[in-house]
C-alpha cells in the first residue's frame, strides 16, 4: 500500500477564541472545529505543513472534505490535476495530478499566502487504487470517531455542514 491516513487526538476549541482545546463531547453551534492530527503517509512520508501551529492542530473541518474532493477529481478522469491552496496562515499549496494508475503529489509555494513549498515533495508518487482506497478507509473511521467522541447527533450535523462535497 503506497497511501496510509491515519489521524488522532480530537478536539475542539470555545468559540470565545481562549485557545482552550475541549474534548470532542463539547462540540456545538458554537464550538464547531474540530482539530487533531492528521498523517497522510505516501510512500513511507508523512504529507508536511498539514497543521496550521503544529501536527495535531490540522482543521478536520478543511481537510475532510479537500480529502474527499481529492478522491472524487482524480477518479473523475485521466490525465487529472486538484490543487488545494487555502491560502490561510502561510500554508502551502498541496496538489494531486493523475497519470494513469498514478497519483502524483506535490507540496508547492501558495499562490495566495507564498507559504513556502517543499522540494522534497515535487510528484510523490502512489497507487490510485491506494490513494481512493485510503480516503474512504478514513472517512469511514474518522465519522465513526466522531460519532463515538461527539454522540451520533451532533456528528452527523457536524459531517453534513462540512465533511460531504459540494
């Protein structure tokens, strides 16, 4: 398997802006974030610059659905490309281009933010069998986590406001 995604360490935060990292129970109206860690390994390396002040502070609430996205262009058709540059706090720009069976992933200099890229990360290649197959391992045990650490309520209002694609 040449893609792996694994994540941990849920949490939230108030909507008061204190920074204070809550337990997943404390989801709400208010407290919509959901933050953690997110690894997502290609090739035996983990994917960089996917949390915005350290690797367990990556937005579930953005990458959920890039992932899914991801998933859905490069299976769309071949040759594919996806470039998902959020431009926020000097985040890179992160693109998958389908060749093939191949998926080949980058991590280049923001065109809005100029978050520095990462020559290391120029086509990393992997399996698009592995990369869709990895994404839909990971939406099946991140919703299931959500719903055990959130209660299936409050889950499921969280995955239609931001985990199904547009």
């Amino acid at each position: 398997m040449t893609v792996e995604i694994n994540f941990g360490s849920l949490w939230t935060y108030a909507a008061d802006a204190s920074d204070e990292r809550l337990a997943l129970t404390q989801l709400s109206d208010e407290n919509t974030h959901v933050h953690g860690l997110l690894q997502i390994i290609v090739g035996g390396n983990v994917l960089p610059s996917l949390g915005f002040f350290e690797p367990d502070d990556v937005c579930f609430n953005t990458w959920v659905h890039e992932l899914a996205v991801v998933s859905r262009a490069v299976t769309t058709s071949d040759p594919a490309a996806y470039v998902f540059d959020e431009g926020e706090q000097g985040q890179p720009a992160f693109h998958f281009e389908r060749t093939g069976g191949e998926v080949f992933v980058s991590v280049r200099t923001s065109s809005i933010s100029d978050g520095p890229g990462d020559p290391t990360w120029d086509r990393v290649p992997c399996a698009l069998e592995d990369l869709v197959a990895a994404v839909s391992r990971f939406m099946i045990q991140f919703r299931e986590s959500l719903i055990t650490q959130a209660g299936s309520e409050r889950a499921e209002l969280w995955w239609r406001q931001f985990a199904e694609p547009a």
